[in-house]
C-alpha cells in the first residue's frame, strides 16, 4: 500500500520543519485582518507556529509573523491574537490526538 505524503511546514518562530496539521495557521486575510485559522482552509497568506506558547511569544519578540505576513502586526493584534491562541492551544492539541486516527 502506498504511503500517504505529509505536508511539511516551518514554524516562523523556531525554524522547525514539522507536519501540517501539528501546526497552527496565522492568516492574513485579503481584507487585511489577521486571525487564528484552525481549518487551514481561509483565503489570505499564511504562516504557522507550534501550538506551545512560548513559540507565540518568540514569534511577537522576533516580530516573525510580520515577515511572514508581509505586513505590520500592531501590537492590538499580538494581544488580540495572544488571547485567541491560549484559548485554541487545548482544542488545537486536542484535536491533534483525535486525528491520528484519519491517516
């Protein structure tokens, strides 16, 4: 049986190559807005980042999703963002558990 490819992504905040789905997405969306996306499936330019929260606070420090972003982060939306991620970190791990069985 053929094996399954599993898409790689890289963490903006330690450089980690790591599979898709053990990652957390960060869109830009076309309008400009910035959010968590969980479904990895929002329009917009994305960047990922481990699902631990010392990887976000990296991420803020080095201003990592800026360049990735290709935009200005305000810091509203680091904190705006750093409310969203603690509270999707448990769901996002979670989720993460249950998935497994899908592959």
């Amino acid at each position: 049986m053929k094996s399954k490819k599993i898409p790689l992504r890289k963490c903006v905040a330690c450089q980690e190559m790591m599979p898709k789905k053990q990652l957390i997405r960060v869109v830009k969306t076309p309008e400009g807005e910035i959010m968590i996306d969980l479904t990895g499936k929002k329009s917009g330019r994305g960047a990922y980042l481990c699902g631990s929260e010392a990887c976000f606070r990296l991420a803020q420090k080095n201003r990592a999703l800026d360049r990735a972003l290709k935009a200005q982060v305000q810091p509203e939306i680091y904190e705006q963002l750093a409310r969203e991620f603690l509270e999707v970190e448990e769901q996002f791990i979670a989720g993460q558990n249950g998935s497994d069985d899908d592959e």
